[in-house]
C-alpha cells in the first residue's frame, strides 16, 4: 500500500510539472531515436562508456523527471530554468534580457564546451549528468514554446481550447501536437521522416546553437500570431503545423548526432 502511494504521489507530481516539459516523452524519444541512428561508431563506443548499455532515448527524459525525483534539491534544482529561453514581444533573443539563472543557450553551450573541451576534467558522475543534459536540451531548443514570451510563462497562461478542451499554448506543443499529427510510436515517426540524403542532413545539421534558437524563435512568432486566446483549435491548426513538428523534431535529431559526433566522434 506505500509504495502504491508514493506511486500515486509521483504521477501527481509529473501532473503538476508539465509546464517546463517540451515535446512530452514522445517528442523527446523520436529526437534521440533519429540522433542515435546517425552516430559513428567511435560515438557509439565513447557514449557506452559513460551510459553503459543504455540508449539515447533510455534518458531522453531524465532531466523532466528528476525534477519529480528525491534528488531535485541536491543540485539540480538550479536547472530549472534550463529548459527554455523567454523573448517577450518586440524583442530578439540577442536583445531580450537574459535569465540570470540560466537558459537553454547558455546551458547547452556549457555543456558543448564541458564535454568537447574539458572531459577529461570531469568526474563519471558529472559525464554521466551533462551528458543526460545535453541530449535533453537539444530537444528543448527545438520545441516552439520553450522560446516563447515570460508574459505568459511560454504559453502556460495562454487559454484556448484544443478540440474543444480547455488548455492552454504551451501544453499544445509539449504533447498534443505529437499526439495528435500522427498516431505513430516513436520508431515509426523515425521511419517515416528519416529519409534525407547525407547532403540534406549536413545542411540542416550545420550552425550554432545559437543559430538554432533564431530558427525555433521565428517559428513562435508566427505560431503567436495565429493563435488568439480562448479560441478553439483542431483540424486545421493540426494540419497547418503538422510540417512544423515533423521539422522541427527531425532537425534535432540531425543535431544532436552531429553534436556527439564532434565530441565523441
């Protein structure tokens, strides 16, 4: 009986906490599902050291869910702010003010440069951390909402309804989008939109992390500009954003292997 209720306690809190996730589970699988089909052998071999015989996609999530585990207060809760990075109306992400706990740029570049340049440095234990970090953070930049307005906490106090539900923006691209576009597991989304050739994925894989967040940002300008509060929305927001999410889950799947591919390639 205690343990179904600590059980119980848990998924209340996964509930309560979906306001930082981005893509949901799913999303998070078929970004690292596409990543770990494009890795070289030597990264392969190099990422088994640090994470054993598990897979991306084994921690896809860990960085949403420690925040509901026991160890959240022992260091990373100051990861909290990680996941996102807020441009408000009339601003860019180079002139917004930034998070001065921390955003997901200046996170993801800390732990480039962490890994790329300082590894040998690092304990097991802090590989093992940045390296779950990093794979989590790539699939976050790419969500739209986690490069939304701090006005409205990403789209969390954004209201509309989504097939005649009330909700709101943000949990529409956390988790219904994916649901909803196509009904497939995270394998088959890998199969039906992991089909570029070398040429394609090089050039979708080229830039900064930087350049990166540009992309997503322009995306949620557009995405705002569509939506107002209140309204409800289904079919036709579903198909006119379907290519969006496709996009923008298959891009970061290029991403993030080529990033391991330069550190650990």
């Amino acid at each position: 009986m205690r343990q179904i209720v600590k059980l119980l306690a848990f998924s209340l809190l996964l509930c309560g906490s979906i306001d930082v996730f981005a893509w949901g589970q799913k999303g998070h699988d078929i970004v690292t599902c596409i990543a770990e089909n494009h890795l070289t052998d030597k990264a392969k071999e190099n990422i088994e050291k640090i994470f054993g015989r598990k897979s991306l996609m084994y921690y896809s999530s860990w960085m949403d869910n420690v925040q509901n585990s026991p160890y959240w207060k022992d260091g990373y809760d100051r990861t909290k702010t990680w996941h996102y990075f807020n441009v408000d109306e009339g601003f860019t992400p180079q002139t917004m003010s930034r998070n001065p706990k921390g955003d997901v740029l200046s996170a993801l570049n800390m732990l480039i440069d962490s890994l790329g340049n300082h590894q040998n440095e690092l304990s097991d234990s802090v590989k093992f951390d940045y390296l779950r970090m990093l794979i989590h953070l790539v699939g976050d930049m790419h969500c739209p909402m986690h490069v939304g307005r701090s006005t409205d906490r990403g789209g969390n106090n954004f209201s509309l309804k989504w097939f005649g539900q009330k909700t709101n923006l943000h949990s529409i691209w956390d988790y219904n989008m994916v649901e909803r576009v196509h009904s497939w597991s995270y394998t088959e989304w890998q199969q039906n939109l992991d089909r570029c050739t070398q040429s394609e994925i090089d050039a979708m894989s080229a830039g900064t992390p930087e350049d990166w967040l540009n992309e997503t940002w322009k995306l949620t300008c557009g995405i705002y500009d569509y939506v107002k509060p209140d309204e409800n929305y289904s079919y036709k927001y579903m198909y006119d954003y379907a290519p969006v999410v496709e996009h923008q889950l298959l891009v970061a799947g290029y991403r993030l292997a080529a990033l391991l591919n330069r550190i650990f390639g």
